[in-house]
C-alpha cells in the first residue's frame, strides 16, 4: 500500500476556518487520487497539540467520522 500525506498545521487565528479548509481539500485530493492512483491512500497529518486541543471535540469527531478522515497525529 502506497500513501499520500498532506500536512496541516493549524496557525491561523481560526481553527474551525483552518479545519474547513483542510477538509475540503482533503476531500479534493482523496478524489484525485482515486482518479489517478487509486491504489495510494491519503491522510491527513495534525500536531499532536492540535489533535488534542481541536479534534477531540464531539462536532469535529464527527466530521472526521463522516468524511472518513485518515489523520496521522
């Protein structure tokens, strides 16, 4: 299994705006990817800090959950 890893790091002022932003591209380059090399799996890489601070939150885990977010923290 190949993977793809896109990096976020969450320094702006908003970290809802920022989480937005990244799941939307998220959900773009899942897409691509099964277009292009539908073999080759993508996640989505947070710091630790911002793991525990944001995506514990319930309304977060259940975006997370329900886009099938793959994290790597």
């Amino acid at each position: 299994m190949k993977i793809a890893v896109e990096i976020k790091s969450f320094l702006g002022p908003s970290k809802i705006s920022e989480f937005y932003g990244a799941l939307g591209q998220f959900i773009a380059y899942r897409a691509a990817l099964s277009i292009q090399d539908p073999k080759r799996v993508l996640y989505l890489a947070v710091s630790s800090n911002i793991y525990e601070r944001f995506f514990v939150t319930p309304f977060i885990q259940g975006l997370v959950q329900q886009n099938q977010l793959l994290l790597l923290v």
